[in-house]
C-alpha cells in the first residue's frame, strides 16, 4: 500500500509491518488526509502484534498531521492486541516534542528517536 504525492510519501511493507513516512506532510485538513488514515486504518485492521511507525525521514508534518497521527494511536491503543514503536530522528526539530506527547496516549508505544548519521 503507497500514498504520494511530489512532496511527500507513505508506504506500507507488511512483510515487516512497517509504515514508513518521507517528506513533507503540509496537507490541509482531515479531508486531504484521508488516504493515509485510510492505510493507518487498513493496517490496524490486519492484527500485527506491533505495528512500526518510521518517520525518520518526515522533515515536515502539520497540527492536522499529529493529529491524524493520535486517532491512529488511539485506535490501536483501544484494540489491546496491537503494540506500536515509532522510529524517529533527533536531527528533525518537531519529533522530539510530538512524538513524546503519543506516549501519553498510548503509554506502552515505544518511542525510538535516533542521531543524525
């Protein structure tokens, strides 16, 4: 499963259960969102024990991006089945913030936040 566009990408490879975000997400709005929520939401549907998460490419994401980012944690976090490991960089600036706010919504989402190689 693939959405892209010229400024950003999101792939799913389901032989390792990883959803890889590149780019630069400035969508506006939950209405031009819909086709990653609707791979987010495709991909908790599948029962993976732990679902990956890997943003180290994400340079960019928007207040409507986070926010598709929490329902998707939620979601999974209401499941019980699923756990979720996010795959950051500490070299992208808003990482380290957003990032760390959804393990308040999941505690158990495990947050790996990398150096710039």
């Amino acid at each position: 499963m693939e959405v892209k566009d010229q400024n950003y990408q999101v792939n799913f490879d389901s032989d390792t259960a990883t959803v890889t975000f590149q780019g630069s997400l400035r969508l506006s709005g939950m209405e031009e969102y819909k086709p990653i929520v609707e791979l987010l939401n495709q991909v908790n549907e599948m029962d993976y024990e732990t679902i990956n998460l890997d943003l180290k490419e994400l340079e960019f994401l928007n207040s409507s991006g986070i926010s598709v980012l929490s329902k998707f944690v939620i979601s999974v976090r209401k499941k019980k089945s699923t756990s979720i490991l996010i795959k950051g960089s500490k070299g992208v600036p808003w990482q380290g913030k957003s990032l760390k706010n959804l393990q308040r919504l999941m505690p158990t989402l495990i947050l790996e936040l990398e150096e710039l190689e």
